[in-house]
C-alpha cells in the first residue's frame, strides 16, 4: 500500500519532459512515460543500489524494477479508476506522503549539499585527535576438563611440545582447537573476565595458567600485543556523514520551529522538544551519532 501511495503521490501532469538532464525514456504505461531516473529511484528506496552507485539499463536488475515500476503504475491507475483516491482518508494518506518527500527533498537540499569532503575530514580529524588507542592482544587457548588435564598440558608445554599442536590434540573448545587454539587479536575489555584478569600484564611469548573458567580450566598463550589501529577515513565516513545529516536537521528544524507558530493540543504531554528529529535518518542502536566528544570507534 506503501507503494501504491507513492506511486499515486508521484503521477505526473502529462509532461514528457526528461525530469533530470541525460535521463532516457524506457517504457509507457497507458500513455504515460517511465524514465530510467524512476526506476533508479525505486531501486535505490528499497536499498538494492546506493544513492551514488550507477544502475545499467541494460542489467537484469534494471529490467526487475523497471517491472515493478510498470506493476506499480497500473495498480495506481486502477485505484484511480475505481476513486479509491477520492475519499478524505485516502487524500490525506497522499498529502502525508508528499510532505515527507518534499521534506526529504530538502534535506537533500539543504542538509546533504553542507556536508563536504572538509567536513568529514574536520570531525574525523577531531576524533582521532580525542581517541584513546587501546591495545590488541592476540591468544591461544587449550581448553582441559579438569585441573588435572590442565597440568597436564601445562608438563607437555615445558618439555617443548608446541602449543599448537597440543591444542589440536588436547583441548576440548571445538571453536579454536583445529586452528591452534587461535582466539585472534581482541582487547581486553571484550574478553571474559578470567581471560583480561589472567592476561592482563603478560608479555607476548608468556604462557598463562591454568585457570579456571565457564567452560573449563584454560591454558592461554599471549602470541603478540599491538596498538589498537583507528578506523581509516573511508571507514568512518559513514557514521560521520550520518553525524553531519543529523545535525544539520535539528538545526534547520530549530530555525523552523522558531519561525513558525505551532501550537501543540494535547495539554500535559511533551512537546518533544528534547527528542531526536523525527527527519533524522533511521538509526540502530549501533549506528546512532556519536557526540563530538566521543572518539570514532574501530571499525
């Protein structure tokens, strides 16, 4: 019904003019032209290319959309047709819709055209500047039973097995034991507790334990400590540019509500003054903005 809506919403006057310069004419439905900039902009709505990514008119994936596109116009002209479109509910569904384009339209405008290359560069600049650079650790592990089986492992290791091997055949953390035991590079403060406790000073070529844990009495071998590398620009340019577009709108709102009389109904409420831009881009609780105090977190 989403769909239809938009479609419907978006009907043009019968004008054939290309709406954007280079656009190109790839189907009509009941006399009315399809253009390739609609079909991108369908493709891109539901998130199978990015704003900025081209789509060929000749690929398959063109061609799906393009059928969409076509399946959504008929739909809407039947709609039509039959005056689903002339109830008050249903005008006020689309007049819904053409004011949340037209308000994406200007945050395109306004909002995206202020967030340049500089911008970027500035915040991230002033994020490594704050970053604290925490320190990886990289660990095997040979996990035992028992205390016994431990010390066990522990008498093979001094007489120079090799951990590796001994993790292979003797731990029991079906996880890591066919690699060596190997946990990778993680920090401290991501590792269970007994692990960052029993780690936490060792130098790299230590061995640790046994110490019991959750799953077991555990052998680990520090294998290499290192400077925690900080996300490169293009790694961050995502959350910075969400960051630049959130603010960007709470302050355009800001001015607009300072201009405006708006005169909310419902004593006792909130006036959602405090909230979060309901023009604000959707956000995860990964992916909200981070305040320019905070330092970009890695990648």
């Amino acid at each position: 019904m989403a769909t239809l809506t938009l479609g419907a919403c978006s009907r043009g006057d019968g004008d054939d003019r290309a709406p954007q310069p280079g656009d190109r004419p790839v189907a009509e439905v009941q006399n009315e032209t399809v253009w390739a900039s609609d079909v991108k902009r369908e493709a891109v709505a539901q998130g199978l290319v990015g704003e900025g990514e081209p789509l060929d008119v000749t690929s398959d994936l063109f061609r799906r959309v393009l059928d969409e596109v076509i399946d959504q116009k008929l739909l809407a002209r039947e709609a039509e047709r039959r005056r689903l479109d002339a109830s008050p509910l249903a005008q006020r569904r689309l007049e819904a819709t053409r004011e949340r384009i037209l308000g994406d339209m200007l945050v395109e405008s306004v909002v995206n055209g202020a967030i340049s290359d500089q911008a970027v560069q500035t915040l991230y600049n002033e994020q490594l500047r704050l970053a604290k650079t925490s320190e990886e650790i990289r660990v095997r592990l040979i996990l035992s039973r028992t205390k016994p089986e431990a010390d066990a492992v522990i008498g093979m290791l001094g007489q120079g097995a090799g951990f590796e091997a001994v993790a292979m055949e003797r731990s029991i953390d079906e996880a890591t034991r066919f690699s060596g035991g190997d946990l990778g590079y993680s920090t401290l403060d991501v590792m269970p507790q007994a692990y960052a406790g029993a780690l936490r000073d060792k130098p790299a070529g230590s061995t640790v334990g046994p110490f019991q844990t959750e799953g077991g009495w555990a052998v680990l071998r520090v294998e290499d400590r290192r400077k925690e590398s900080p996300p490169t620009l293009e790694q961050a340019r995502p959350q910075i540019v969400r960051y630049l577009t959130y603010e960007g709108v709470r302050r355009l709102l800001e001015q607009l509500r300072d201009k405006a009389k708006v005169n909310v109904l419902l004593s006792g409420e909130s006036t959602g003054q405090n909230e979060e831009p309901a023009s604000a881009p959707a956000e995860t609780a990964s992916d909200a903005p981070p305040p320019t105090s905070a330092p970009v977190p890695a990648a």
